[in-house]
C-alpha cells in the first residue's frame, strides 16, 4: 500500500498571496482589455444608469472570463510550483478550490 503524503501547512498562506495577486493581474488585464475594446477608461458597472442592459452585461462576462482565466493559470502554477518542490499536489482530491 502506498502512503499518501500530506501537504506542508505552508501552502495556505502561499495560496492566500496566489489569489491575491491572481485577482490584481485580473483587474489590470480587464481594464486593458476594455480599454482596448471601447476605448473607455472605465468599465460600466450594474448601478450606472446611462448605460444600457447589452453594455453592462457584455462587461461582466468579459469581466468573468478574464478572472475565470487568470485565476486557473495563477492556481495551476502555484499546485505546479508546490509539487515541484514538495512532491505532493496541493489538492487532496480530484477537484481543487470549486
């Protein structure tokens, strides 16, 4: 039988400042992103009442699908990293945070 080894306690912090930082890349990516796409400084937010329904949801979802993406490269190359140097995936199961 092959002994499971555990995860240092030292990836939770380290998770902690991955999600961090995950978050401020993906805010920095989004506001390029819509820059670039209506040469808008800001993005509409759900409360702007001068903006339309089409125009407020096409933000959230390119906001949604720039977090969803840098939040799985930051996650899978932080499990990666700790692999690498502790021999044990981060995740106890198949599935990780979600």
């Amino acid at each position: 039988m092959v002994k499971k080894k555990k995860l240092p306690m030292a990836y939770k912090p380290i998770g902690f400042v991955l999600g961090w930082t995950g978050g401020a890349l993906a805010g920095m990516a989004f506001r390029a992103t819509w820059k670039a796409i209506r040469h808008e400084e800001d993005a509409p937010d759900a409360l702007d009442k001068d903006r339309g329904w089409g125009e407020v949801l096409f933000a959230a979802a390119v906001q949604g699908a720039i977090f969803a993406v840098v939040r799985s490269a930051v996650d899978r190359t932080g499990a990666t990293a700790i692999e690498r140097s502790t021999g044990v995936w981060p995740s106890g199961g198949k599935g990780g945070r979600d």
